[in-house]
C-alpha cells in the first residue's frame, strides 16, 4: 500500500511574494534622443523644434516613457523637458534613463505604499522566477520593506529557497 504524498509546503505557514504581482501594466517606450540629433551628437534647437513638432506623440497614449541619449552628446536638461511637454499630454509616466531605470521607479513607487504589517511574524519567500521584468532593485525595496516585520525571508522557490534573514529570538 502506498502512503499518501503530503505537501508539507501547501500546508505550511510560509507565505510566497511574488514581485511580478507588483507590475505596472501598460506599454513602455525608450526614446533615444539621439535620433534627434545632427550625426547622433549636436542639437541644432530649431531642427530639433521641427522634429518634435512634427513627431506623432499620440502613440504614447497611456504608455510609460523613459528619455535617454545613447551617445556621448551633451544634451542640455532643457531638451529633455521639452519632450516631455509634448509627451505629458499622452503617457502615465516620462523618466529620464533607461527602461530599467524606469522599471525600477515604478516599482520602487508601489513598494512606497506596500503594508508589510500583515506578514508579521511569518515566514516570506520572496520568488524569484518571473516572466514580467523586475529590476534588481525592486527585490532590495521589497526586503527592506519586509525584514522589520517578518519572522524570515528566503529567495527563490519552496524547493530551493535561500534564507537570507532570520529574526533573532530576542525580538519582541
């Protein structure tokens, strides 16, 4: 007689926070100002006017942006404020970096509001695996977040977590 398989996990106390959860649903959009510019390195103000002028900033819409210049130009701030007046009127979000960069600001923006409170004292794994884009970042602010509430906290899948924090005994 075979005994019955128990999943000791399911049965656990240990609660699985996956930060994929936390992604900002919407289009994104880098914007190479390079493209704008004389041979990728000088802008010319009235023809660099002329192009964002001309540019069809509606597909944006609802769209989170990041503003960036991938050569070694020297781009005055007040070019980028420019096209983020023309952007402003269509995308949630317009952020000078790369999308990583504005990954990381978005998600950085949720964690401000995140309740760690209603973890306390329970065992955290943090997954992860995600097929949305999480930054780096986003697992440092989520940690922080969480190690002043939490019993522990260990990365990765029930399997093969790795503990990364254990609350002293001492704690009240």
């Amino acid at each position: 007689m075979a005994e019955e398989i128990i999943n000791r996990v399911a049965n656990s106390k240990l609660v699985t926070i996956n930060l994929e959860d936390f992604y900002q649903d919407g289009p994104r959009f880098e914007i190479d100002l390079k493209n704008w510019l004389v041979e990728g390195f000088i802008l010319r103000e009235k023809e660099f006017r002329a192009e964002l002028k001309s540019h069809n900033w509606s597909v944006y819409k609802d769209a989170y942006v990041s503003l960036h210049c991938s050569t070694d130009a020297i781009v005055p701030a007040w070019a980028y404020m420019l096209i983020s007046s023309h952007l402003s009127q269509f995308a949630k979000k317009i952020i000078y970096g790369n999308l990583e960069t504005l990954e990381s600001i978005l998600y950085a923006e949720v964690l401000q509001s995140f309740d760690a409170s209603e973890f306390k004292n329970k065992p955290i794994i943090i997954k992860g695996c995600s097929n949305k884009p999480v930054p780096q970042n986003a697992y440092l602010l989520l940690q922080q977040k969480l190690q002043p509430e939490v019993k522990s906290i260990m990365f990765g899948e029930a399997c093969s977590a790795v503990p990364l924090y254990k609350q002293s005994r001492n704690k009240v």
